[in-house]
C-alpha cells in the first residue's frame, strides 16, 4: 500500500526538523606532526635514450617495497631497477642497469627531474644514458598485481603465473576454457 504524497512530505518535513541543529560544528583539528612519507607508487611508460638511439616505450612502475620505493622497468632488452627517494621536485635513483638476457649490468646513480605532464627525465653519473618516465593511462595494469607490479621486473623476478597461463597475472580462467 502506498503512501499519499501528503503523508510522505510531512514526514520528510518532520525529520527535517527533527535533524536539524543551530549548532556550529567543531572547528577542524589541525595535524602539528610531520608530514609522512610520500607516496610515490606509479605507473610509467618509460624508454631509454643512449649514443643517439631512443629505445621504445616500456612499462616501469614505482613500488613500495619493505619500506622503500623502487623503480624498475618490467620489460625490453635492457632494463633498470633501483630504489628512489623524493628530492626536491624530482627524485635520485640508485640502482642498476641491467640486460636480462646478456651482461650488461652496471652500477646505476642520479636524478630524476621533473620533465611536464607528470613525466620525469633521468641522467646518470658515469653513464650516456637517459631515461624518460611518462605517467601510464589510467587503465594501465603493471603498476598493481597484474603485470609487473608485484612479481615480475625489479620487484622479484618469477612472479605469479609467468611462464605459465597468466604472463605476470591471474593464470587464464581453465574452467571456462574449451579444449
């Protein structure tokens, strides 16, 4: 059975009233701690640049790991993994270049500057190479659970499913699946 319109604005109106309140509300609590850590964790689309050659973009990805953060590239012939830390408007990175498939590892220091559009442009000491970090779409997966983010790349190499169903996710729904 349904309420008349009457019926139910007057019961509108009596809860109205009965909510409300003259009463000014307490003013907000300010924070006199410190600020705490910022959080870094991002996806890029990265490439290298090196003696003139600009490498294709690849995904990387920003993580907090044990407590720090660490970028690392998750794909391409050569590759990168080191941990950052927030200086000044950019970050340093210490680390490593390395070649998964071939030896080419080597000590990996210096600065990543703000290069616009969120993006980031990186020099090294000892090294030509240049690396350029430009925010992901929105929908990107390597920065979370899927690809890259928690198993596969510098975070810990052999994550869930690679080499298996799932390349760096979710294996592949078997139940679902017609042979």
């Amino acid at each position: 059975m349904r309420w008349p319109a009457a019926s139910r604005f007057g019961l509108a109106c009596i809860a109205l009233v009965a909510c409300w309140s003259n009463k000014k509300q307490p003013a907000a609590l300010e924070n006199s701690a410190a600020a705490s850590k910022h959080d870094m964790a991002a996806a890029y689309l990265c490439s290298i640049e090196d003696s003139g050659y600009t490498y294709p973009q690849m995904p990387c990805a920003i993580r907090q790991v044990d407590g720090r953060f660490v970028l690392a590239k998750l794909a391409g012939s050569q590759r990168f993994r080191g941990e950052v830390r927030p200086q000044g408007e950019g970050f340093s990175f210490d680390g490593e270049f390395f070649c998964p498939w071939g030896d080419c590892t080597q000590a990996l220091h210096g600065m990543f500057k703000p290069a616009g559009n969120g993006g980031y442009r990186g020099t090294f000491e000892n090294s030509t190479v240049v690396v350029t970090l430009i925010p992901a779409p929105a929908d990107s997966a390597w920065g979370g659970a899927s690809y890259g983010g928690d198993g596969y790349g510098g975070f810990g190499y052999g994550g869930f499913g690679y080499g298996g169903a799932g390349y760096g996710g979710s294996p592949a729904n078997l139940r679902n699946h017609r042979r």
